[in-house]
C-alpha cells in the first residue's frame, strides 16, 4: 500500500464534505492556507509563537533564572511556548544574567533518551542550519552557546539583539533565548507585543498592580505571573490571538469550538 503525504490526506479532508471541522497544530502560513482553502469549514488553528518573558525591577530574579533556563531549552526549544524573548527592567539586568547563564551552561545537551540530557537536537540538519545561521545574524551578543557540540546546538543567549533582528521577531524553534535591557516597563511591554505572534506570555514581579497591568496589555492568549508562560494545564483554555491563531483548546473549550449549536421552538 502506497504511503500518502500529509498534504494529500489534508486535501482529503479539505475537500470531503463529510469533514466539518478541521483543528490544526503548526506554522502560521500552513494553518492560515488550510483556513483559505476551507471557507465553509470550521478551521481552528493552534499556531506559533515567540514567547516572551518580562521580568521587573521587583522581580524574584532567582525564580525567574531558574524558570527561564528550564523553559527555554526543554524539548530544544521546539514548543510553539518555549520562552524565546526575555526583557529585564534595565536595573536588574546584569543581576539577572548572573543567575541565569551559569544555569544555562550546566544544561547537559545529549541524546534525548538519556534521562540526564537536558537538551536534545533538532527536528532536523535543515532547521539546524537556519537555528545557527539566525544565530549569527544576530546583531547581539552571544553570551552562552551559539556553537554546537557534536550536531547539536548549545543551549544559547543572547544579548541585547536587534529589534528586527529574526530571534528577536521570528519564532526559531531552537535552543535559543534572547535577553534585552529595557528602560521601563512601558517598553517592555512594547516590544512584548512587537510582533505578529499573541499565544502565551509571562511576567515576573512583586506587585500586584504590575501583575494585573500585564494581564490587561500584553496581547497574548494567555498570561502567566511568576511562572513561566510555558506553563500549561489541559483545563485551561490555551490559544492564541494574532497570527498565533483562531481557537482555544482544552476540554470543555474544545467541546464549544466544534460544537455547532442548533436552536428548537416548539409551540404545542
């Protein structure tokens, strides 16, 4: 029996009638088309993401050190949640990289199998080759990493990119977290909300005033508070805005998503 493409079976359920509603987990162009391509389906998409993390004057720098290097390098980076962006009130920025970067250095990068390996490889050679190419790119500073170790990436930071630089506005996918000094939390949240992406974000503060400001402007589907935004629980309705996509997933929200409601009137 011969083996069919994903884009041949997607065409099958595009097409076929009988399939009324299509959910899809990936790239923001692929989930977009698919949507294009099925107007009178329900299309729900869970797409990427370039997580962002603020940490604030006031912040537990050492709960936040320990949160960004666990979730920025789990999975090597390749969750549409890994923390991917970190902006750090201007005061606390050295004091956090302190803390931060001997962590990231003791990540132990190795086969995946291994229950001692922090960080594994990559999907593939390609996305590889375009991790470190974005690397070099960078107009930052590497701080940690930026090199492999075998044919695996090093857990990698940089520092202070450039704002159109694309670890900066582009979902890498990679072990690779960036860190910028910021001059207030006006622009932090700014450059949180700088690009096309809107899935989950994080801040880390001791004020409940911030907390709350963050959870009203920072455009994401979710917003984490002293946790990191990689969190998440299947209760939850996790989603996403802006070209992060359409839905909300986790039981009773995916019950509504593909739920279509019919309305009776009886008059007896």
């Amino acid at each position: 029996m011969r083996s069919r493409s994903a884009s041949e079976i997607g065409d099958v359920l595009l097409q076929d009638e009988r399939v009324k509603a299509i959910t899809f987990t990936g790239s923001g162009p692929v989930g977009w088309k698919l949507r294009e391509r099925a107007p009178k389906k329900r299309v729900n998409l869970e797409l990427g993401n370039a997580t962002p993390v603020i940490v604030a004057a006031d912040a537990d720098l050492d709960l936040a050190a320990e949160k960004i290097a666990a979730n920025a390098f789990s999975f090597a980076g390749q969750s549409c949640i890994s923390i991917q962006r970190v902006y750090a009130e201007r005061p606390v920025y050295d004091s956090l990289l302190e803390r931060l970067l001997p962590r990231v250095e003791a990540l132990k990068v190795g086969d995946p199998a291994d229950e001692g390996t922090d960080v594994g490889p990559v999907i593939d050679d390609d996305a590889r080759e375009r991790i470190l190419e974005w690397i070099r790119a960078s107009t930052g500073e590497v701080l940690v990493g930026g090199e492999l170790e075998g044919d695996l990436i090093r857990p990698t930071v940089i520092g202070n990119p450039g704002r159109d630089d694309k670890v900066s506005c582009e979902e890498v996918f990679g072990p690779v977290c960036t860190v910028t000094a910021v001059g207030s939390l006006d622009e932090a949240f700014e450059l949180a909300n700088g690009t096309r992406y809107g899935l989950q974000a994080g801040i880390f503060t001791a004020g409940i005033e911030t907390a709350l400001r963050a959870a009203q402007e920072l455009d994401f589907g979710g917003v984490t508070v002293n946790e990191a935004p990689t969190f998440r629980a299947d209760q939850m309705p996790y989603g996403g805005v802006k070209d992060s996509g359409n839905t909300r997933e986790g039981p009773a929200y995916a019950v509504r998503e593909l739920t279509e409601e019919r309305l009776v009137v009886i008059d007896l």
